[in-house]
C-alpha cells in the first residue's frame, strides 16, 4: 500500500469509526515479523503497546526497508501508515518528509489518543534516527 493510495482512501471512508477499521486492515497486511527480531534493540520506547521496528538499509539502492510488528492492531495499521510513508526511501529523503503534515492530512492527530500519537511520534522519531545513523 501506498501513502497517495492511504490518503485516497481516508478521503473516501467518511466516518472515523469505519477509518479505525480501515486502519486495523492495513496493519494486517504487513509482512510477518520474526519473533527473534522482538528484542530490546528493535523495541521503539515510548509506546503504551509493545512496538518492535528494524530499519534496514540497502545499500546498493540507497535506500531503507522497514519493517516491525505491534501487539495492538491499530497500533500495527498505524505502522503500516508510517511505512507508507517512510519505507524505500533514501536516509536523506526520510529526514526531509513532513511527516506531521501528513499526519494532519489524514487526521490522526485529532482522532487517535494521545498515548496512540505519543507511540505514533515515538515510531517516527526512531526512524528518522536511524535515517541519521545511516548518513554517517
């Protein structure tokens, strides 16, 4: 899925109940991620749920390749959303992506909780620091 294809469609679905739906199913197609990965190293802190993510970088395409898993489902949707957003891009282009615009594009700033958006910007922030890790 694709963050044009997301934004498509939350403008489609009208109610947010039938959005948090939505946002369920994204997560359920993420790829499997291997339970040995679920360590402390790929733990992202700051989330009320357990959230594990792995950024990966390829460098022959010079780019990143996330991947993660959640044990709360709209937790995983909305990793799916940051994926979409963040996935196979280059460190330099995920540093420069207005991730917060994009947020309020879709609302999820006023319809997730505050603890959802606390591990929503805890999930971002790890990201962008590993796109910084990479460029060194």
């Amino acid at each position: 899925m694709n963050l044009e294809q997301i934004i498509s469609d939350f403008e489609y679905i009208e109610e947010w109940e039938d959005r948090y739906r939505y946002v369920i199913d994204l997560g359920e197609q993420l790829e499997p991620y291997p339970d040995e990965f679920k360590t402390a190293e790929t733990k992202v802190q700051g989330c009320v749920s357990q959230v594990w993510l792995t950024s990966e970088i390829k460098p022959e395409e010079n780019v990143i390749n996330l991947t993660g898993d959640s044990d709360a489902h709209i937790v995983r949707g909305l990793m799916a959303i940051v994926f979409a957003i963040f996935s196979n891009k280059s460190p330099e282009e995920i540093l420069k992506v207005d991730v917060q615009s994009i947020f309020k594009t879709l609302g999820l700033n006023e319809h997730i909780s505050p603890q959802r958006s606390n591990g929503l910007n805890a999930m971002v922030k790890r990201i962008q620091s590993d796109a910084q890790m990479a460029l060194s």
